[in-house]
C-alpha cells in the first residue's frame, strides 16, 4: 500500500491584508501537520487575496507577495509537508497567476496558470497573462532576497509535475479544470496520481452541483486523487467565495468543507491508498492504450517519498454523501456570511435597515437575523476570531459576549419603519412584528411632514402643487410624488446611520442595507437614489420567485413566523394613496409579472438573447398561451423599459453576487446606459415576423378549409355511392 494523507482549505482571506492572509495561511499549515497531511493545498492567490483586481497591477502587491512567501520559506512551515502557495508573479516583463510548490524550505516548482477566467465576474487577463510554452520547463531566477534566504538562485517554470520518489503531483489551477481541454487528461497518462487545484470560486445559487460534479468527472474514468481548495468569505467586493474544499478519489467524495461558514480557516484532511488510483487505471483498457501513446509532459524529479506504506493506526477515508443547501439555504447563509465579513471589516458598528412590511426588506432582516443565529451558533462551538468581532461590534464590556440572537441583534440592527399617509397599517404591522421576532431596535416614523414642507418649498418656487393621478393629476405629477417619498426614505436612512450610535452612546456608525431585488432592478422599477441606494444589498442579485421562497422557509427555519404573511402579501410600493376601489400594486405598475421578468433576464443574460431572438424563443415557449402579436406586445414593452432604464443600474448599490442573470452594471454585466429606447431596427424585424406568421396562418388556414371541403365532397360521393350497391362504399 501507498498511505498518504492530504489536506484541502477554506481561507478566509482579504484582499491586500498581507497579515490576515498569512496569518490564516499558517494557521491551515499547523492544522494540516497536526492531522499527519504531508501535502496542503490553499486558494489561488491567497497570498495577496483573489480580489486585488487592479492592485495586482502596482509592483508592490508582488514585492509584498515575496516576502510573505519568504516568511513561510525561512521558518519550519514547509518542513516535511509539500504547500502550494498561490501568488501573482512578473517573469520578464509577463506578470503570472501562480502555485508556488514547497517542500523543506525550498521552492520546487513555479506553476503559472495557461487559462484564465475572463467572463462574468472574472477580469484575469486584465492582469495577467497566460502560460503559452506548454513543452518545457523554463528557468525562473529568484529574486535576490529569496535566493540569499533560502540558498537557491534558480527553479523550474512552466506547466510540468513533480515526480517523487512514489508518486507524481500536479497543479491544475482553477478554470483549467473547465476548460474544453483541461491539463489533468495529460497529466493522468503521464502518470500523475494527485492533482492540486486552487481555486477562487464564487457563490451562486445551484452552481455548486456544476462544480462537484467536474471534480468528480475529473477522475472517474481516469482514476487519481483530486484535491480543491477555496476562497471563504467577503474578500473586499461584491463576491462570496463559498469554500467547499474537497477531496474526491476515483471519482469519489472523501473529504467536503463546508460552503458558509463564519470560520476563517477550515482544513479538510483525508487518508488515501493510492494503489487504489494504479489499480483502477490499470483495469481501464482504453486508459492503457492512450496512456502508451501519450504526449509527454516535462517533470521535475523531487528525490523525497510522500506515502507511507502498511499502517493499521492510519485509517482510511470512505466515500461520503455529498452536502447540498437547498436554494432557500443558500439565501440565508451566503448572503449572511458576506454581512458579517463585510461588518466586521468596514469598522462599523451594526446595520440600519428601511423596514416595510414588504418582501424585499422583510428577507434582508431575516438575512441579518439569520447571521445574527450563526455568530451565537459560532461563539458556542468555541470560534475565539467571531467572539471577539463580536464583543467589539457589539460593544460588550465586563467580559460579556453575545449568547442570545435577539439580543445580539438589538446591540447591532436597527429597523425603521418610514410610514406616509399612503402607507396601511397592515405594513406597518407587520414591520414591528418582524422586528420583534428578530430583535432589532425598530423605529416608526410618519415622514408626512419632511414630505409636506418639500411640496410647500416647490409651491413657493413654482406657484404649483402637483396631485396624485387618483385625484386629478398628470402622470408626471403622480411620479413625481411618489418620487419624493422615495428619497426621503434614503437621506433619513443614512442620517439616521450616522447619528443614532451617537444618540445612544455607542461608537461609530451603522451601515444602510439596500433591499431592492435583481428583477426590479433589470425592469427599473425603482426610484434612482430611493432605499435602493445604501452602502451595501445583500439581495441585489436574488429573484423575487426566489425571495419569496425564502421567506416561506425562514418564517420556519429561521423563527420568524410572521414572514409568511410578509410573502402571502401582494407587493405593494405603497406610494399612491389608499381607495376603496384602488391600491397600488407592483405588477400592474410594471405591466409584467415577476416571473415574467425572470424568463426575460435569464434569455438577455444567460441566453444572450436580443429583442429578437427572444421573440423567436418566447413564441415556443409562450406559443400555447399567447399569439405571436402578444409575445411581441410583451417583448417590446420589457426591452423598452429596460432599456429606459438602464441609467439606474450605474450607480445601484454594491450587491451580493448570487444570481447568473444579475444586471450589474460594474462588473458582471457590462452594457451602454444609453439607449435608443425604441428599438427601431430590432422592433421593426420583429413585427416583419409577426405578420409573416400570420400570412402563413391566414394561408394554412385557406389550405385547410380547402381540405375540409374535399372531405365532404368525397363523404357526400361516399354516401351515393353507397346506395349504387359499391361494395367498398363506406370502407
């Protein structure tokens, strides 16, 4: 038997926290030496964090880089454990994204990566370049503080494999294993058994499926150990890197972090035979013939043994049963994890929420409550980093620490309610309910007369008052006034941020949770700097299908029964006064459903569907419902304003990434904000269509009434002949 024993991460790091970073990356190293691993793998880039971005670019990320990886060379933390360590690296004038590998204070390969991620969130080639050589290995010259501390002047560079003494390892790092041609096919014919694969991978709802399964793809019919490591957490942007450090053996799962977590480093260990790995490659036919017939792969040859041979106290890890968190989970805990990183790292002291009875807002308090349960659930389980952010945001003296959720979120969550003559009590109602179910110190406030005095002002300057539509007004007007309340609602918000720590005593400031959800966002039914615009939105990227999920299961799962009467509820933006015979309702506002609006972004998005292509989609997809003029009405209208509105999304509040048709117009989805809002060439194709349809139903119509007609022509023949004696009559 060949025993080895390996340990993946979850990181917890912070982009340009050179200190944080190290700091978690020898805490991983001591873990995985205490568990017997003799190879630890951590994220790409830990050593800088993934999310740098333009920072990668200045030569001091990479000069601080170095002497992080220096600091790990000179002390005994690679000693008798093989670490890939990932940092940016300039060879020339090319700067690379790169596995450092290390065994017993020496550096024993430079791997850069040869496919960057360069779509959705991802801007690598920005700054880096890709390895091209893939035939050889390269001399890298260090840097000359390295090679005077660690008396090594030169290492290999390049896409290669370490081949030891009993088994060869390889780097795959990160978007190489989705690649239409991924390195590990090669490098498993080449003879590489442990595969390294360090990743900087983002949450998204149901994605983590997609990615376990190329793990798992990865060596089930090749055979070989395949190690995953991750980012966890808030780095310093919009993204959350969900963790999920595995281990898979011949296509298994042996060894699974967890996808959420509060824990700033989690180390996942497995022990493995890799005979295990020889034996089935070895009962593959088509493996062996490809195999004697390989291109070969250059190799560094590393005189060290990994593996340990027959050793019955060292047990072996089984396959286990994959964990999934259903979408429902997946809102809460992501979108939780990612207030806490990003509180605990801003230097406030808790969140202030505009809270209205709605879904939208309802779901970001339940958000909070729910990371509010995971901070008390961590201080339980012994975690001494949450416990003490804890104590400092919370403000706790005298050796106390939160034990209680309510508790801890009346210390650090403050809900307002911001009512006006055309808000109902029904709202308001079940605002202080939510409120007092979750713990938050719950303000109600009438902001009738800010909104009055504002109308006055406008009537001193102008000679005019403008009305609702309900009682006489414009259209102009009508927007107008629910305009004003709209952004009352956001200057109170931040005003009240800023002062209420003051009011009772406590140090800094809160930060204002947006709640605006990514369906409203793509159609722009919003108001531009209204509660939309905050310093962060846990829900920016959720649908409202999906929020309104969410809420039935927390009103469960989470303690907050009132929530689904908060979900029962029609949407509602409460900004036009209350009739006996009108209120006010979000879809018939749109003039589209929600879940139409989710159809709509998922083709413009994911599908990369223009107004007409999505005609042409909608018509088989809507075509037993709708006519083609209908589908085309529907169409026109979506693109319209969505085009009309677009402008919104350039100053949208940063928003947790978690939705794959998300409209986010800094990173992820990068179109004009001005548009010719009527379409004129697309809408004018898709009307030829319409009537083009049309003319083949009018003839499809004329050939089949023709053809009805034959029939009883020939029925009528039938009948008479029939009556002549015809013996086939009738047949």
């Amino acid at each position: 038997m060949r025993l080895i024993s390996v340990a993946a991460c979850n990181l917890n790091q912070w982009a340009m926290d050179f200190d944080c970073n190290l700091k978690n990356i020898k805490e991983s190293i001591t873990t995985a030496k205490k568990a017997g691993a003799i190879i630890r793998l951590g994220p790409e880039l830990e050593i800088t964090g993934y999310g740098c971005e333009d920072h990668f670019l200045e030569l001091d990320t990479i000069t601080h880089a170095w002497e992080c990886l220096k600091e790990l060379l000179v002390g005994e933390w690679t000693d008798g454990i093989l670490c890939s360590f990932g940092m940016p690296i300039i060879k020339g004038s090319e700067r690379y994204n790169c596995q450092v590998l290390c065994l017993n204070r020496k550096i024993i390969m430079i791997r850069p990566k040869m496919w960057l991620a360069n779509d959705g969130n991802y801007r690598e080639l920005r700054w880096f370049t890709t390895w091209k050589h893939k035939e050889q290995l390269v001399k890298f010259n260090l840097p000359a503080e390295i090679s005077e501390a660690i008396s090594q002047d030169s290492v290999p560079f390049g896409y290669g494999y370490m081949q030891f003494i009993d088994t060869a390892v390889a780097a795959e790092v990160c978007e190489e294993l989705f690649s239409p041609m991924p390195p590990h096919t090669e490098l498993a014919l080449n003879g590489v058994e442990v595969f390294l694969n360090a990743s900087g991978s983002h949450h998204q709802l149901r994605k983590l499926d997609l990615r376990l399964r190329a793990f798992i793809g990865a060596t089930h019919t090749r055979g070989g150990v395949y190690m995953y490591s991750n980012h966890q957490g808030c780095d310093g942007g919009r993204l959350y890197y969900d963790g999920c450090a595995c281990i898979v053996v011949n296509g298994d799962v042996v060894a699974q972090g967890s996808q959420f977590s509060l824990k700033d480093v989690e180390v996942e260990v497995a022990q493995i035979d890799l005979d295990a790995v020889a034996s089935l490659r070895g009962s593959i036919s088509s493996f062996q013939e490809q195999a004697s017939s390989k291109p070969e792969v250059s190799s560094v040859p590393v005189p060290y043994k990994l593996c340990q041979s027959f050793k019955l106290p060292m047990s072996l890890s089984s396959p286990r049963k994959i964990k999934y968190h259903s979408p429902e989970e997946e809102i809460a805990f992501g979108p939780g994890c990612w207030l806490w990183d990003y509180l605990r790292r801003s230097g406030a002291s808790g969140f202030l929420l505009p809270l209205s009875g709605g879904a939208d807002s309802s779901s970001v308090a339940a958000i909070v409550g729910c990371m509010c349960q995971l901070v008390v659930k961590e201080i339980e389980n012994g975690d001494s980093q949450v416990k003490a952010d804890a104590i400092r945001i919370g403000n706790y003296t005298d050796g106390q620490f939160p034990t209680d959720s309510k508790e801890f979120a009346k210390r650090i969550f403050y809900t307002v309610y911001m009512g006006t003559e055309n808000s109902s009590e029904t709202t308001k109602t079940r605002a202080k309910v939510l409120a007092d179910e979750i713990g938050s110190w719950h303000l109600d406030v009438s902001i009738d007369g800010v909104i009055s005095a504002l109308l006055t002002l406008f009537q001193t300057l102008t000679g005019k008052r403008p009305r609702y539509k309900l009682d006489g007004g414009s259209n102009i007007e009508n927007l107008g006034l629910q305009n004003i309340q709209a952004r009352i609602r956001m200057v109170l918000a931040f005003m009240l941020a800023s002062l209420m720590p003051w009011v009772h005593s406590k140090p800094g400031f809160y930060l204002v949770l947006g709640s605006s959800n990514v369906d409203e966002g793509l159609r722009g039914y919003l108001t531009k700097y209204d509660c939309s615009s905050a310093d962060i939105n846990p829900i920016g990227s959720i649908s409202k299908q999906d929020l309104r999920t969410f809420l039935r299961w927390a009103a469960v799962n989470l303690g907050y029964p009132s929530l689904a009467d908060v979900e029962a509820a029609p949407p509602t933006a409460e900004l036009e006064p209350i009739r006996s015979n009108y209120s006010q309702l979000d879809e018939v506002d749109m003039g589209m459903t929600y879940e139409e609006l989710s159809v709509y972004g998922r083709l413009r998005k994911i599908f990369r569907c223009g107004p007409v292509s999505m005609f042409q989609n909608l018509c088989y997809k809507w075509g037993g419902k709708l006519t083609p003029s209908q589908v085309a009405d529907k169409v026109k209208y979506f693109f319209k304003y969505y085009s009309i509105n677009r402008h919104k999304m350039t100053v949208m509040t940063p928003s947790y990434h978690a939705e794959s048709y998300s409209p986010e117009d800094n990173r992820f989805d990068l179109r004009q904000f001005l548009y010719n809002a009527r379409w004129p060439y697309q809408f004018r194709k898709i009307d030829e269509m319409v009537k083009e349809i049309d003319g083949d139903k009018v003839t499809l119509m004329t050939a089949t009434e023709k053809d009805q007609q034959d029939v009883t022509s020939v029925g009528g023949m039938g009948v008479i002949a029939a009556g002549s004696g015809d013996p086939r009559a009738g047949v």
